[in-house]
C-alpha cells in the first residue's frame, strides 16, 4: 500500500448540511407517490405499505435531524488519505492510560451511526459500570463509499483491501498494539484483518462469526441438498443450517447490489424509495423497525432509524455504498478464513444465523471467548449497546 508524507497526513474533519438540503429531503418525502397495499399480512412482499407511510410522516412533520447532527459534531472526526482515498473515522481516546485501541467497523445498510452508543462506555467505563481497565480507545471509520469517506471511482475496493487500510490507519494513529470489532460487512473486514495479521493486532471481535462448514454452505448457497456424508450433530447445528436456507433463500437485496448496484440510481432520488430498501435487511429487524413506526420501541426508535437514513441520503451514498456487494470476492461468505489470531465471538438470538460452538471452535482455533446473549440482533452494537459494552469488554480482557 503507498503513501507519500503529504497524503498520509491526519487532518481534522468538519461537515456542514444546509437547511436548503433538508428543506428538499422533506418536500421529497411529502411528495412520496405511494404504491398499494401488499397483498400479505406478514412482511414476506417486503417493508409494509403501513411501516414506511407513518415513517414518512414522522420523518417529514416530527423527526429533527439537527440532534443528530449535533451529537456527531460533539466527536472527534478526522479524515486522511489511504490507498488514493479520503477515508473518514471518529477517534476518541480514553482518558485512562491503559486503554487499549479498538477498530471498530460497521456494515450495510449501517453507517458510523451504529457505534454511537458504543464510545461513551467504552472510552469511559468509570462512569459506566465498569473498571479503569476496562478502557478502550476508539477508532470507527466509515468504509469507502460509506458516510463521510470518499466513494472510490474505480473497483478495487473489497473487504481485503479495506482490511489493509485499516492496518494502514492504525499504523498512522501510533498504535503499535490493538483489537479489532465487526459486525455485518465489518465483521468480513475483521476477519480479513485477522487472516492479514498486521503488526498491532493481538486479537478479534465478531458478532457474525465466519464458521459454516463450506462444503454446509456451499450446497445451502445454491438450493442444494447437503452431501452425502455430512452429518449435523446436534441441534445448534441443524438449526443453523435452516437458518441459513431462510437467509440464501430472501438476500434478493444483496443480489441486487452485487451485480447491478447502479441500477438502483432510484435510492438517489426518493428518500421513501431509499428507506423501504434500507429497512428491508433482514426480517427480526425490518420487524422491530416496524413495531418501532407502530410506536413500540425495542432495540431501535424511530429516531435511530431515521438517524442512519438521513445520513445516507445528505451524503449521497446508497449507491456507492452498495457497490461493496460487487466488489466481494470472498466465497463461500461465512465460512472460516484460516484466522489464527485470538478471536471473540457474540452470538446474538436474532442475528442472520447463531453460530453453533462446535463449529466456532473448529473455525477459530484460538477461541478466547464465546458467548450466547438473550437479546439483540443483526445491528447489536445499536440495539443492545449495553450488552455489546460487556462482550467487547469480556471478549478481550484477556489480551490486554
């Protein structure tokens, strides 16, 4: 990876979004021309008629990006130049001597808004249940054509070269020993950072861990049934399998932005359009998200949802974001990489898949902890800080 002495500067980052813009993102919304109802009364056709009119409401008549807006201009935001590209990451170092420096990356359709929650307690851990020692400095960067970073003009980008960027970012901060947390496309990321093992890194947190079997993947990938020979011996992995097949069988979405992501230049242009396709990720979360518009808060308000689609839609990014899909070349996707690093593992009852120990322990020979939670789901870190705080601060306890 190059750098030259003027490029690879760390300079402080500021952003400003004129009332002009959000004057035109609510006459969008009200100007939303609505399609019919679905014909279901679940949420197999998709995000409901019902969830994204009340959010289109609230989002035009109630919602105040400017909270947002100013809890993002309390932290330290920073830009520098990696690889031919502005990458932008918030920093914010503990006061406690001892922390220990964590990365931590977000996913789609999330942004840096997922990890808010996460900084105070994490960097501040007196004031939050927990010990001095417990103290981590934070780096949370937004990925290439995600939030404040630049949107790559050619393809290159994949998760094994952001993995190396972030290498090259830490390097750049000074910190000669650290740890690294993802979850979604930032847990792939990690994982790439662990097979990479660059100097610094002593170890890793995922909350989607990397562990099917390819041979269980690869047949559930592609409809098939699985070989003969395969044998699942309990019922976390059965369960696992199924749970997978229910995933293969509804990622239409991720289809869609791996191969043709400019074609979905609509997100561009509708904001109702971009948050029916951002809300549909999954079905426990496009679920509590509707409960949320329905006014029951669980995990998620309506304000955390329309925190991270706003700041899609002032930056301009679902297509940039969604070319991440193509640039993937990791397959089979959630199979084990080889990391031999020490690795945590969160396993969360309503994320994609719960990884089964079994398999845990075979993908990640240096297993340092493993731990199955009673809530939170795909966006934990957003939904169930609290719990998240205490994985991240067990998980890697002992690589301090």
């Amino acid at each position: 990876m190059s750098v030259t002495p003027d490029r690879d500067a760390i300079r402080p980052f500021t952003f400003e979004f004129p009332e002009s813009e959000l004057e035109d993102l609510r006459a969008r919304i009200i100007a939303t021309r609505f399609p019919e109802k679905e014909t279901v009364a679940d949420h197999s056709q998709g995000t409901p008629l019902a969830t994204l009119q009340e959010l289109a409401r609230y989002w035009a008549s109630e919602y105040d990006w400017s909270k947002a807006e100013a809890k993002l201009k309390a932290l330290p935001h920073y830009i520098t130049e990696i690889d031919g590209l502005d990458i932008h990451f918030i920093h914010v170092r503990s006061k406690h001597e001892n922390a220990l420096p964590l990365i931590v990356t977000h996913g789609w359709p999330g942004t840096i808004i997922e990890q808010m929650k996460l900084i105070e307690p994490l960097t501040n851990p007196t004031a939050h249940g927990g010990d001095a020692s417990d103290a981590f400095h934070l780096v949370i960067p937004s990925m290439p054509g995600y939030g404040f970073s630049g949107k790559p003009t050619s393809t290159g980008w994949d998760p094994e070269r952001i993995a190396q960027a972030w290498a090259e970012l830490m390097k750049r901060l000074g910190y000669t020993k650290y740890v690294a947390q993802g979850g979604d496309w930032g847990a792939l990321i990690t994982e790439m950072m662990g097979v990479q093992e660059p100097e610094g890194l002593v170890g890793i947190h995922t909350n989607l861990a990397c562990v099917f079997p390819p041979v269980i993947e690869q047949a559930v990938s592609t409809g098939n049934p699985l070989p003969p020979g395969v044998v699942l011996v309990n019922d976390e992995e059965k369960r696992a399998v199924e749970q997978l097949d229910f995933f293969y069988k509804h990622v239409y979405y991720a289809y869609m932005m791996a191969s043709r992501p400019q074609t979905l230049t609509g997100l561009a242009d509708s904001p109702v359009g971009l948050a029916a396709f951002l809300l549909d990720h999954d079905a426990a979360s496009l679920e509590m998200i509707s409960r949320a518009f329905d006014g029951v808060t669980e995990g998620l308000s309506r304000d955390d949802v329309l925190d991270n689609i706003t700041l899609y839609w002032l930056t301009n990014t679902a297509i940039s974001a969604s070319r991440l899909y193509a640039e993937n070349r990791i397959s089979p996707f959630f199979a084990p990489k080889g990391v031999k690093l020490p690795v945590a593992v969160s396993v969360f009852p309503d994320e994609l898949f719960q990884p089964p120990k079994s398999w845990t322990e075979r993908a990640y020979p240096n297993l340092v902890h493993y731990n199955r939670l009673d809530e939170g789901g795909h966006f934990a870190a957003w939904e169930q800080p609290a719990l998240f705080v205490n994985e991240l601060r067990a998980g890697f306890r002992s690589l301090r």
